[in-house]
C-alpha cells in the first residue's frame, strides 16, 4: 500500500493528501513527528521532513513538489496541472504563491506559532507574528476573491494543483478561527464550493489536543 | 529577445542562467533590485521577487521551480530532468535539498548576511548566522562528495538540474571564500568539472562592489 509520511496541520502535506484524493489514488498516512528525527524516518529522507511519499516497492520520494509533479506524470488521468506549458507555468506560478508568499506571510505566523511550536519544548507563540499573520491574510483572500471573480478556478477553467495548494493552506489556518471569511465574500465561495469535495473529507476531520477546531471548521455551509 | 529579471547573488536566479546556458537558449539579463519594489516589475511579478522569466511575445514565469519545468517541457532538446519519472523524483529531491535544506542552513547564513544585507538599510550582518553557515557547509560538501563518489553526476549517469543548483548555491557562497574546498576532495572534483563548463562563464564574471571576490572564485584549477 502507498504511504504518505506527513503531519496533519502541515500545509504541504495536506496538499499532497488532496491531490492524491483528487485522483482517487488510496493511501495510508503516517504520522511522523519529524521533531524526535526517527532513525528510520531520517532513512527514508536525510532531509528529515515532511511530506513522503512511499509507493508500493518504490523509492521514497521527496518533497511536496517532487511527490506532485511525479503523481502527475504517472497517474496522468485526473489532470490537475494544466494540458499546455501555458497553463501549467500558470498553475505552478499560483502553487509558488501559496507555498511560498502565502506560507511565509499567514501559514508560518498562525499554525507555526500556535500549533506547531506546541511540539517544540520550551517554544511559545510570538503574538506579534500572530498579529502580521491576521494582517496579512487580507490581501492574500482578496486576490483569491479577484482570481476567482475572472476564472471558474484559480488557475483556469479547470480545477488544479493550484486550488488544492490554496485550499491546503487556508484549511489549516481556518481550523483556528483565523480566516476572516465575512469580509471576504469572493473567496468564501470558491472555499465552499472547493471544501464539499470528496477530496476534502479527511482534511476536515483533523484535529490537535489541546486546541478544538473553530465551530465552522468542518461545516460545509459556513 | 528573451529575458530574465534577476539578482546576480541569488542562487535561484544563478540556477536560471545556468540552465538557460546549458539549453543554449539566448537571453538577457536585468538586473532587478527587488528591495526598490519598481512598480513595472510588480506589475509583471506581484510576488516582487526574482527569477522572473520573460519570453518573447510570452507570458512571465515566476517562480524559479516554475521556469526550470516551463524550459524543460518547451525545450526538450537538452534534457536535464532525467528521462523517467524515478530519475525526474531523484533529480528534483535533490534539487529540494539544495533549493531547501542547503539555502537554509548555508546560502542565507553566508550570502544573505554578507551580499544580500548590504542592500537593506539599517541592516547588519549576524556574527551567528555567518559561524552556523560556515559549520554548516560542512555536512553538505560531505554530502556532494558521497554523491557523486557513487555516481557519476550528483543525481545519476547524467548531469541534471540537481548539479546545476547545487553549483548555483556554491557558486555564491564560494565568492566569499567561504567553501573550505581543503577538507572535502570530492566535492572539489565535482565542482572542479561543473565549473568548467561554459555555462559557467558568466557566472563567474559576477562581482558586487565593496566585496572583491575570493582569489580563486574564477580560478578553474583551484
């Protein structure tokens, strides 16, 4: 059986969980607290991070992007990349901004500092990067709102890579409360109508002890 | 005429020009200072940073990951990303592993506080940053060395994009003198072989003033 090493509130592990979904590919999850660096964990992957991919009697593979591109190249028959070079520099450009501009500025400031430095001994969350994270997160709904007022989805007619990169990041921030959904109408739908995918269902079912999910969290028509 | 908007220090921009050299793909550089955030060059990347990637009559690609995979699909001919979807996971493994893991542990500790700190006001260099970056080094030449000590190019038989980003990253840090090729022969032998390559040159005809570069920075038998 395949296997995906990954934590539950790492966005890049998320992604890689929905697209697997996406292209109704079963998988195992293991979760991997890469914090206590597990000999056999840092065997499979000396970079010692999450996500890994292990297919059945392959290599592990590593990282997010390399576990995307190779399901795309051999799992072609659910596309979620694009057809043309066009589309997919269009779909990887967006991908870039939600693991990149979108991580740094919301991800890391919000579930960095009040989930992930739980599993670090004597960290504490920096309530200033808590306060940038709420900040920032406004424009990043707003051009969500402005893609999908001109396009069907992010990245085109179709639905891709770059919706469930996005989806990966908000629904890990939305599991604290902190996505201001009531000031940012256009991007609430396209949540909504992303969230009610099959692929979703696991993602909404996470959860970490000590913090409970915002109510809205799991519920479809928030 | 196509053209790439870069910094000349930043390794994924080096990464780029490699590549391009490589594919024998004319361009031209600019010299983009990100820091100035230049309103026509938001307006080509709103995420404000280089490599950006200008075709002509083309859209821009941004980011650096998105560019290397556009010239791949579009220029074949050069293949540098293996030609299964085993090698493609390898070669992008390891191209994470100097993109992530090297630029984190060295790349911004040597070039961010040397090279990249002049350009921001007010900003000083970090005595800790530069002593972790220079322990650092260490455990990655180790790494090249054991590598291509199995292989003949860091990711297989071939040269790929793997050894074009790992000589991107050395590349910057070695200007500074801050690559003790002394202690690591195997990686100075796989070094030693990439640099000698033409699309190396212009590389190593970058300078940056008030930083002379290290005597043997353009020194092929050094």
């Amino acid at each position: 059986m395949r296997r995906l090493y990954h934590l539950p509130f790492d966005a890049l592990s998320r992604k890689v969980r929905i697209l697997l979904a996406e292209k109704k590919l079963a998988f195992t999850c293991v979760h991997e607290p890469v914090w206590e660096r597990r000999e056999t964990f840092l065997a499979l992957n000396p970079a010692g991070e999450v996500p890994v991919l292990v297919e059945p009697e392959g290599k592990p593979i590593w990282d997010d992007h390399a576990i995307c591109e190779y399901l795309e190249e051999v799992y072609p028959e659910y596309n979620l990349l694009g057809t043309t070079p066009d589309q997919r520099a269009e779909v990887r450009r967006l991908v870039a901004w939600f693991d990149k501009k979108f991580a740094q500025e919301v991800t890391r400031n919000l579930v960095g500092e009040k989930i992930t430095k739980r599993f670090i001994a004597g960290a504490t969350p920096n309530s200033g990067a808590i306060r940038a994270g709420k900040q920032n997160v406004h424009y990043h709904l707003d051009y969500i709102g402005y893609l999908s007022d001109q396009r069907n989805w992010l990245a085109g007619e179709n639905l891709s890579l770059a919706d469930i990169c996005a989806a990966a990041h908000i629904s890990a921030v939305d599991y604290l409360g902190d996505i201001p959904w009531a000031d940012h109408p256009g991007a609430q739908a396209w949540y909504a109508r992303f969230k009610s995918r099959p692929s979703m269902r696991d993602i909404l079912k996470d959860s970490v002890s000590g913090i409970p999910a915002a109510r809205h969290y799991a519920d479809l028509d928030f």
